[in-house]
C-alpha cells in the first residue's frame, strides 16, 4: 500500500499528516460515514472496517471491546498508526496478523487467529481496510472454531459486507465450500485443516472472474 506517512502521531505534525494519509491515499475518507459494522457473536467478537479513533472509543463504550485484531497487518499508513495509537491509550489489547483477501488462506496463519481469539480478553473487534473480504475471513474461521457450519462461515462473505465471490476474493468461499465438501461431517475443522488442506491445490482450482476482479480491485479499492 502506498503511503505519504512516515512519522510519529506524536507531534502534532506527524498526527496531521497521518490524517492526509489516513483520509486520502488509504481511502478513509469513505470510512467517514461508512463503518461496515456487525457482530459476529454479540457480546464476543464484533467486525468492521479500519475504525477511525472515535469509532474504537465508541466500540469500547457501546459494546465493551477490549481487543483489536488487526487483519491487515502492521503498515506505516497513517490509518494504522491512528487506530493502533488509539486502541493504545484506550487501553485495549493490539493484534496484528496479515490476512491475504486474494490467496489462498495460509495455516499457520490461521492457527494464530485461532490462538488469539482463544486468549483474547473480553469482546474482540476485528478489521481490515474495507471489512468486507479479509475480516469476512476471519469471521468465518471464527464460527468454524466455534463448531458452526461451513455455510454459516460463508455467511460472513456476503454482498452485503461488500464481498464479491465472482472476484480473485472468491478464493476466501472456496475454502469455506472445500471444507464443506471434504471434511464437514467427518471431522473438526482443525483436524481437517492439519491433514487435508492444501493451500496450492486450492489456488490451483480456483479461477477467478476477470471483470469482478477488476471491479473489486480498482473501481471499490479493496485490497
């Protein structure tokens, strides 16, 4: 990701251009009137996309958040360092992982989410840049964790969190569907992602459509 921001949101200065960067190359400036936010398992796990300041000290004060997971992982945007010197101050818990929105998910990856959302105190809020295909992700994985469906995983990739499984994103619901498909019913998810998964056959079988992908990488900007 491209980025004009390269200081400390300590000074005033460096605070004023994280806001440039934030607002104007990381696209906050939709984020303004626009949070794409949801709860997962209320009163546990909540999703959006990359929450302003307020927006975290209002998730701290309305639903009790203690816990952010970064999903895009650590950056030098101005976004990351707002939100992350927030959740700071605000005394909250800080993740980061880098989640893949167009690959094929990773395991090791995936297991460290699994220990964070099993270590994580109080009410956690996951994000990403739009909350639509990463956090979608992780939402999934989470009530799969939670001995939920496959289908209610796919839930969280919807068109209504901006998704769009015709794109390159669509990967993300062919794990889901290959879980579903190949171990669903025969054993937990963890086991089946110990000893099934594949992530090179999965991108090897997934093929994408090329005028979705272009519009969910250049016309809506998600990453």
């Amino acid at each position: 990701m491209n980025s004009i921001f390269r200081g400390d949101v300590a000074t005033p200065g460096g605070r004023a251009l994280a806001w440039v960067d934030s607002l104007f190359i990381d696209h906050a400036v939709l984020r303004l009137i626009w949070d794409n936010w949801a709860a997962v398992a209320p009163g546990r796990l909540y999703r959006c996309n990359h929450p302003t300041p307020w927006r975290l000290r209002r998730a701290q004060s309305r639903y009790g958040v203690t816990t952010v997971i970064n999903l895009r992982g650590a950056t030098q945007s101005g976004s990351y360092a707002l939100s992350r010197d927030a959740a700071l101050r605000l005394g909250m818990d800080f993740h980061d992982l880098s989640l893949e929105s167009r690959g094929a998910p990773q395991k090791d990856r995936i297991y460290r989410l699994f220990d964070i959302f099993r270590s994580m105190r109080g009410p956690g809020l996951i994000h990403c840049k739009s909350g639509a295909d990463r956090a979608g992700l992780a939402a999934g994985l989470f009530v799969l964790f939670e001995g939920g469906t496959a289908a209610a995983a796919l839930r969280q990739l919807s068109l209504r969190f901006g998704h769009i499984k015709q794109a390159k994103t669509g990967i993300l619901d062919a794990f889901f569907l290959r879980y579903q498909r190949e171990g669903e019913g025969k054993k937990p998810f963890l086991d089946w992602l110990r000893d099934d998964y594949d992530e090179v056959a999965l991108k090897r079988d997934f093929h994408a459509n090329g005028l979705a992908s272009f519009i969910d990488g250049w016309v809506l900007a998600h990453e």
